[in-house]
C-alpha cells in the first residue's frame, strides 16, 4: 500500500498535506506525517523556507468522496482541479452546503466579507464550528465575520448582501494570485473590509434570525508567508502533474490550495495542490534533483506567467 494526496488542508491555521492509503508502493508519506488521524489517513506538516520535492508515480486516480475512496479508483484527468470522477463529485455536491441543497443542518453557521485583493471582496458563509478554516482554504488575505444564525438565514442574507454590495460569492484563483505580490499594507486591506461592513450591517431586510456582528478585522499575509521571498511576483503556474513529473522548490509561501515554490532558476512557481490530489507522490533527494543548490527543478508542464505568455513545454 501506498499514500495517494489528498490535498491541502488549514487545521488550526497551518498548511498540511493530507494523504490516504492506495495501492502502490510501502512507505510513508511524502515528509512524514505529524500524527496518528487515523490508520489510513496521515498529514504532512509544510514549514516555510524548507526544500520541497516529489516526483508523481502511475496514473492520477479519484480521490473519492465523503471521506470514502472511490469505489472503482477512476481515472483523473491530469488538468482537473476537482480531483473526482463524475459520479464522486455528484456525491459531495449533493452535500454540500455551497450547492444550496441542504436545508436541514441544525449548526450554527456564519456569513463573512473576505477579501483578496484590492477590488475583490466576495460573501459567503461557512459553519461556525470550522472557525476560519474556510477562510484560509479559499486564500482569503483578509476577512470580518458579519453574522451569525440558522443555516438558511444565512442563506437569505448572503444573497441579500451579494446584491445590495454588487460583490460576488466567487472570485477566480488566478485572479487571487494575481495580485498577491502588490498587496497594499494592512491598514489599507482593513479599511477596505470595514468599509463593505458598515454598509452591510446597515441594510434593511436581514432575516430576524440572523444576528448582526460587530466588525474585526482578521489578516492572513504573514499566515500565509506573503512577505518577503513569498510576496515576489509569481512567473509560472504548474497546469497539471505527469507520471514520472517531478516538482521541487523552496516552499516560501501558501496560500488557499497554492504553494510558492522559489525555483532553481530564481523564479517563483505556484503549485495548485488540488491538481496534486489523486496522485501517489514519492519523496525525492533535493540534492540529487538540484546539485547547485538553487533551490529546485520543475519538469512538469507550466505556464509561463512573469509577462503574459504561455510556455506548453516544461519548465
């Protein structure tokens, strides 16, 4: 048996890579694992500054659903973020929350601004016992709780707020990435967020049930390593892993799904680690892959970012 990735997680505000048992080769997985979640569930703690490296083996297969493997181990398109096949994704839309097909749920749950750049604030809820996990899985640089209640009271107000505030409950990732080399300081980020708050707890039509919070802003940049090294501009973002494709780098920032990977060539690569789900990934010796030291070496297809091209080779 082998560790097949499961992805990147938050729990208690820190980046780890969650993996699952899958058939394939003995050993643990990739950078030990930080305890004992379960028999066939391990994570890996990520710590900026540190070398990454690993190489992909076989095929990407899907990663299931619910916390349930895949009962026919389908096939994965390499490109696919979502990581499941057809029938596994149905599954977990049909349970998500998100997908607006749950009624029934007796949490508490929250509505929240987030914010990820200038301009680009969405709304959204999120339960309130996950805290901000939800938050940090999305990449949200900054974000304020706006209130709390009853699953469909939360419901009514997002939409309430996403029309009245003419945002969004949805921004692109590369969007997100685009803009987090030139993040404006924290005052300006926090003073954006309060701003869409005030006008927000302002609003007539809030659903009774639904308890207004007062404004606190929350800041993710040094959570998330988006100073120094890990603030450079980006200049390639990996398009999909291959069998055999290796990936290596100086982590030196994360954020949502994305590692920052510093390069051997002094570039800065984003990982998306849902593309990582999936796949068995194997360890490899930093020194063999990167005698010089640079920091690493990608041979898996990338596109070329640093001034709007698109590079279909390897990187």
């Amino acid at each position: 048996m082998g560790w097949q990735c499961s992805g990147l997680r938050w729990p208690d505000g820190a980046p780890v890579l969650v993996w699952g048992r899958s058939p394939g080769r003995d050993g643990g997985p990739l950078g030990g694992h930080s305890g004992p979640p379960g028999r066939d569930r391990r994570e890996s703690p990520l710590v900026y500054g540190r070398d990454l490296g690993f190489r992909a083996v076989g095929a990407r297969r899907c990663a299931g659903a619910r916390g349930n493997a895949c009962p026919v181990a389908a096939p994965v398109a390499g490109r696919s973020t979502g990581g499941q096949c057809p029938e596994c994704a149905r599954l977990d839309r049909t349970h998500s929350v998100a997908a607006d097909t749950v009624a029934d749920d007796p949490r508490a749950y929250r509505v929240y601004l987030a914010w990820f750049g200038p301009g680009m604030v969405k709304v959204g809820i999120t339960a309130e016992e996950r805290g901000p996990a939800r938050l940090l899985e999305q990449g949200a640089v900054s974000f304020s709780w706006l209130g709390r209640g009853p699953l469909m009271a939360a419901r009514r107000t997002e939409e309430l707020l996403r029309t009245a505030l003419g945002v969004p409950d949805r921004i692109p990732y590369a969007a997100k990435r685009a803009v987090r080399s030139t993040l404006p300081v924290r005052a300006e980020r926090a003073a954006e967020i309060e701003r869409l708050h005030a006008r927000a707890v302002a609003l007539d039509g809030w659903p009774q049930s639904l308890e207004r919070v007062g404004f606190v802003g929350f800041d993710h940049v040094e959570l998330f390593g988006l100073e120094g090294a890990g603030a450079a501009p980006v200049t390639g973002v990996v398009t999909e892993l291959t069998d055999g494709g290796v990936v290596s780098g100086r982590l030196v920032a994360a954020a949502g799904p994305d590692l920052h990977l510093a390069t051997a060539d002094g570039g800065l690569l984003v990982l998306d680690t849902r593309l990582m789900s999936g796949w068995e990934l194997v360890g490899v010796d930093m020194n063999a892959v990167d005698p010089a030291g640079g920091g690493g070496t990608v041979t898996v297809p990338v596109r070329d970012v640093s001034g709007g091209g698109v590079q279909d080779g390897l990187f």
